[in-house]
C-alpha cells in the first residue's frame, strides 16, 4: 500500500529556511510526478511545487526563487527546500503523488507544519 | 492563472438527502477537472477526476458532471463519514495547479 510520510516542520524566524522531507512507501518516488501542496491555517489548498518522473521542476510564482524540490532516488524521499521564508509560508505541507502523470493526486501525506513567526 | 470558485461555501444537509456542490472556472479546463475530500486533520482524499470519474475505492453516492467552465459533485444520499470540506481541481492549463477554495458540507 502506498504511503506518504513527511516531517521536518517546526518554527522557523521570517528570512530563515527549512527542507521538507516526505518519505514514500509502496512506490518509488521517481517513477512518478510528485507534488507539494500548502494549507495556511483554517484555509484552502495552494499547489506549491510539483517534479515530473524525468525530473522537470515546476513552482508556483509565490515561491518561485525561493524554494527548490527535489529528490533522493536512493531513499526514496522527496523534499522540498524552503528558503527566505515569509510569514505568508506559515501552513501544512502535504506531498502528494500524481498517479498517472495527469497532475492528479491519488496519494497524499498527512502533512508538516511550518510557522513563519519572530 | 485559471481562478476555481466554488459554491456555496457552506452547505447544511440533512443525513440522507442530496448535496450539490458547484464549481466554476474562470476559463474552459475542458474534462481536466479533480475532486477531493477533506476531513479535519486528514490529508485530501481523490473522489473524482476527468470531471466524472471515481477513483478507487469511492461509493457510488459520489457523481460528477460538467465540462468547460461548470462542474458539479453530487453526493446521492449523505452519510456521516460526507461530511467534510470538497475542494476542486483544474488541471489543464498549469503552471499553476488551481483548486477552488472549498465548500464545506456541514450537517443541518
């Protein structure tokens, strides 16, 4: 059974960084386009980032320059880098995984925390 | 960037009766249009995709149709694990992925 299982949240000051981690099981990351996703708290879903199979890169214009995804092949784990964090970034993260390569996502995390806070 | 709006952003149903969930997009997205549920302090759960297709393991109380710019997720007969934010998501013209801001369907 697929699973997706991602840490590396916590409080970070504004201007700070953090990598996300979101460690799969049941699948193999590379095989697939894997995705994150945010939810500021108490409001909707915000697609952030998303890498192909062929390792394409992809970002939303609000963290374009600043974050950076990526992933190891080798510990099948996908990560997301987060840098100049903004207090606008405070939200759950959640990795996803695109099924089919029709940026639909079958698979989610449970999600990280990250507060941008002083 | 193709804005997703939804309506209404809450609903009150009675367990038992029909729910009608709308979402519109700012311009055509043709089929390419997801479904998700979610529950409080849950990950998002695939309902449908290609506007009308369920995705694995969905009841059969879960229908969508539409294409175009208007989409609907209908819930048959509400049951009580239904009630939940629903969130929809166009996939045919990205970057960006857009996904509407929720209705959330909430017992009356």
């Amino acid at each position: 059974e697929a699973q997706l299982v991602e840490s590396g949240g916590g409080l970070v000051q504004p201007g700070g960084s953090l990598r996300l981690s979101c460690a799969a099981s049941g699948f193999t990351v590379s095989s697939n386009y894997m995705t994150w996703v945010r939810q500021a708290p108490g409001k909707g879903l915000e697609w952030v980032s998303l890498i192909s199979s062929d390792g394409s890169t992809y970002y939303a214009d609000s963290v374009k320059g600043r974050f950076i995804i990526s992933r190891d092949n080798s510990k099948n784990t996908l990560y997301l880098q987060m840098n100049s964090l903004r207090a606008e970034d405070t939200a759950v993260y959640h990795c996803a995984r695109d099924w089919n390569g029709d940026y639909i996502f079958d698979q989610w995390g449970q999600g990280t925390l990250v507060t941008v806070s002083s | 960037e193709i804005v997703m709006t939804q309506s209404p952003a809450t609903l009150s149903v009675s367990p038992g009766e029909r729910a009608t969930l709308s979402c519109r997009a700012s311009q055509s997205v043709s089929s390419n249009l997801a479904w998700y549920q979610q529950k409080p302090g849950q990950a998002p759960r695939l309902l449908i995709y290609a506007a009308s297709a369920r995705a694995t393991d969905v009841p059969g109380r879960f229908s969508g149709s539409g294409s175009g710019t208007e989409f609907t997720l209908t819930i048959s007969s509400l049951q009580s694990e239904d009630f939940a934010v629903y969130y929809c998501q166009q996939y045919n013209n990205w970057p960006p992925l857009t996904f509407g801001g929720g209705t959330k369907v909430e017992i009356k």
